[in-house]
C-alpha cells in the first residue's frame, strides 16, 4: 500500500511540477520518495521471505534449525492440508485468518482457553 501512495504521490508531484507537494524542494522531495521506495520494496521482500518460511516449515513439520541440524528421525508424515490443520486447528475456514477466533478442536475438547476476549 505504501508502494501504491507512493507512486502516486510521484505521479501528481511530477504532474503539477512540485507545486503544492510540501515544502521541501525538488530534490529533497525526489529522494525521499526515491527512498521511501525502496524501502516499501526491501520489506515487501522480507515479508514474503518470512511468510515463505513458516509456510514451509509447517509443510515440512520441522523447524529451520531442524532442517540444519538433520537430527530428527523418520516418521510417518502427514500430507500438508492435514499439517495445516493440525498447526491452525480443524478444517479449513477464514477463522484461519483471525487471530481472535478459538480453535476448533479446544472448544470440542473443553480445554480452558488460552486467550481473552477482546
């Protein structure tokens, strides 16, 4: 997103030749944005390298370091839907995505809840 306001900001600056786009000058402003750019980019990057990550170590079931470290031994593996559903508890749903949502199987379980509703 701030990639998007960026560029636009760049657009309408260049458009109305940096009349009425703060109080900075031509150049100053120019390398702010240019700046500001790559900085959208660099973390737009290590945040798909992170996100990457968990997807794969939770396909793989073990950790980075496990991985490394080759030390765990050969166990029946499960598919990778059924890895997912074990990490984020049940069946695929967009209660995936809420960080506010119980899981399934502690409500069916009746195990005490390990967060407070907001």
């Amino acid at each position: 997103m701030a990639l998007v306001l960026t560029v636009r900001t760049m657009i309408n600056c260049f458009a109305q030749k940096f009349d009425g786009c703060g109080v900075l000058s031509r150049t100053t402003s120019v390398v702010f944005l240019i700046i500001v750019t790559f900085e959208a980019v660099i973390f737009a990057l290590f945040t798909l390298i992170m996100c990457l990550t968990q997807v794969c170590s939770i396909g793989s079931d073990e950790t980075f370091i496990e991985q490394l470290q080759k030390e765990k031994e050969f166990e029946k593996s499960q598919s990778l839907k059924e890895n997912f559903e074990t990490v984020f508890g049940g069946q695929m749903s967009l209660q995936w995505l809420s960080p506010f949502s119980p899981s399934v199987g502690s409500l069916r379980r009746r195990e005490p809840r390990l967060m407070h509703d907001v």
